[in-house]
C-alpha cells in the first residue's frame, strides 16, 4: 500500500507542474512517461473501485496530502483531489499539457497526435485515451451549448463535440504563438499539416472556421487584460494560411463532405470564390462521352460528374447571396462556352439544368 500511495503523491505533484513554466523542459519522451503513469493510476482506479477499504484509504492520504501546513483548512488541490480523479488522469494531463504555453513544440506535437490518432489500428492504450478525451470533450460541449445556447445553425459542430474541442484548442495555440512571433502560426500550422493525419486535421481546421466569434462579455475581458489582438483575430490568421497555401486549399476543397464546405462558404466570402474557382476549374478538366453519355475525366484524379454536380447542389441550397453567386457563375461560364440550350454540348448548361436554375 505504501509505494501506492507514494505513487499518488509524486504524481498530483507532476499534475501540479503541468500547469506551470517548469513544463518548458519536458520533451515528448517525458510527456509519454507521464501519459504512461497517468494511465497506470486510472488502472489502480478501476482496480479498486470496488473495494471500499482500500479506495478510502487513497482518498485520505490525497486530502491529507493538499491540507495547508497552518490548519486553516484545505488549500485548492492543484493535482488529485480525490479517489474518483484518478479515473482522469491521463485526461487531466493532456488538456493540462495542451492548454500551457511553456510546453515546447516537440511535446506539443506529440500530445496533437493522441488528439488526431489518423488511420491504422491504435494500441489500446492509446485508443483508451482517445475514447476518455472525446467523453470529456462531449461534456465540455454540453456545457458550451447551455452557456452561449450559439450553435444551432452548425450541425456539424454538434454532432462531434471532439472535433469542436480540438478546434478550439488550435485557435488558442495559435493565439499563444502568435503572442510570442508573428511568423509563429503560419509556421505551426504548416507543422501540423505536414505531421498530422491530413483529413482529419483539415475537418478541424473546418470546424475552428465555424465557431461562433467570441461573446460580447468575452471580447470585453480579453481588451481589459490588453490583448493586442482584436476578437477573432485567430480564425482570421487560419483563414489567410489556408487561402494562401494552394495545394491545402485544394485539399480542403476536395477531401471535406459538400454540406461542410457549403457552411464554411457561406461564412467566409473569401473561401467562397476560391472554391467557386476551383469547381469551375474542375468542370472545364471534363468532356462529354457520346458512348456513355455523360461528362467524364482524362485522368484519374479528375473530378467525377456526380461529385462536381453534388457540391453545386449543395452551395445552391445556402442561403443568398452564396447561392446567387453560384447561379452568377455558372450562367456566366454557359455565356462563354457559347449559351447553349441542348444537352451535351456545354457542362454548364448541363449542371444548371440538372440544378433547376430557373426555380
């Protein structure tokens, strides 16, 4: 039982570090052993749920561990609190870890790669990690939701609160790094988007583009602790890394599901006409097939038909002035290939009559 409960209180006192500028000097093998021996102790936790002498024997030892040396009462706990945190250390940590600006790039990485697991099958240590961070992102979005109730318009947001989470922690690095160099978020996310399992960092890069901007009361506390950023600046520096990175932009065009890309359109212009370009880019790559009747591509990474008509359809179900925009496009295009009526001949004229331009 002793070496347990040493083990307890050498490890509340690292929880305690990881909140403070001594995390400068952790490299990601320090970090994996700290994971490592986060991960032990839920294991203690869920050995010993069940046997009362034992788990109260713990609690004590973690009480007695944060009383102040004066006796006026418990001091806050800035490790392990009580029995039941032992079930969430590994989940303590990281988003401890994760939201400290002193911890290096390496160790930062390596924590992004437990949030963004990529493809394969993982150990089940990791995936045990990974399903504790989606439950506690779940919670923290529920609270969001009851709190700010601004995300009724985003589906997509709601239906993974993991995503959101993520999300949100890349706008705050962004912030922190920005802080400290100007150059610095261009440079992390182009780290992350040569390291990271690319899909599914585009899918959040996505979802950071679609958070709500800050509330009033918010944007009022960060002017009084004199941010010299205005609100919503980070979204604004992703924004311009991404519109400003070719191969990315095509990328984040062609990987994420029409619906998403329609909400990021509609709420960025910019986006928008790059995006209108690149359709309008892929639809002149087809011609038509008298043989199978339809468009087709020369080359395999062509852009099907179905696909190309599937996102028009889909951006001309966003609201005005995107979808005017859509049909501005797409008439202008058929009045340069020549404003054809008959099928066949141009593909704009065949995308607005599969579209039904005149309703």
């Amino acid at each position: 039982m002793e070496p347990l409960l040493q083990h307890l209180e050498r490890f509340s006192e690292v929880l305690a570090v990881s909140r403070t500028t001594h995390v400068s000097t952790w490299d990601p093998v320090t970090v994996r052993r700290a994971l490592q021996w986060a991960r032990y102790l839920r294991h203690i936790h869920k050995r010993f749920g069940r046997h009362a002498r034992i788990s109260k024997a713990l609690e004590r030892r973690l009480q007695n561990q944060w009383k102040q040396q004066d006796d006026s009462g418990p001091a806050p706990a800035p490790g392990l609190a009580n029995f039941q945190a032992l079930g969430l250390c590994d989940q303590l940590l990281s988003l401890r870890l994760l939201a400290n600006p002193a911890l290096g790039d390496a160790s930062f990485h390596y924590l992004l790669q437990q949030l963004f697991p990529g493809p394969g099958i993982p150990d089940a240590e990791e995936e045990s990690l990974q399903g504790s961070l989606a439950r506690l992102a779940r919670r923290r979005a529920a609270l969001h939701m009851l709190r700010f109730n601004a995300y009724g318009e985003n589906p997509a947001l709601q239906e993974d609160p993991l995503m959101k989470t993520q999300a949100e922690l890349l706008l705050r690095r962004l912030q922190e790094v920005g802080e400290a160099d100007a150059g610095g978020p261009g440079r992390l996310l182009s780290s992350l988007w040569e390291r990271s399992p690319q899909n599914n960092f585009l899918k959040v890069v996505a979802a950071a583009l679609l958070l709500p901007p800050s509330s009033p009361r918010h944007q009022e506390e960060e002017l009084k602790l004199g941010s010299p950023k205005t609100p919503g600046e980070e979204g604004q520096q992703l924004l311009r890394w991404l519109l400003g990175k070719s191969d990315v932009m095509v990328a984040f065009c062609r990987s994420l599901p029409a619906g998403l890309l329609t909400l990021v359109a509609g709420r960025h212009p910019e986006l928008s006409r790059v995006y209108l370009g690149l359709l309008t880019d892929w639809g002149r790559q087809l011609h038509y097939s008298l043989q199978k009747g339809l468009w087709i591509g020369t080359e395999s990474q062509d852009v099907p038909w179905e696909e190309l008509l599937s996102r028009f359809q889909s951006l001309c179900q966003a609201p005005p002035p995107l979808k005017d925009e859509v049909f501005t496009a797409l008439k202008s295009c058929k009045a340069q290939d020549g404003d054809f009526e008959v099928p066949g001949l141009s593909i704009w004229t065949d995308l607005l009559l599969s579209l039904g331009s005149s309703a």
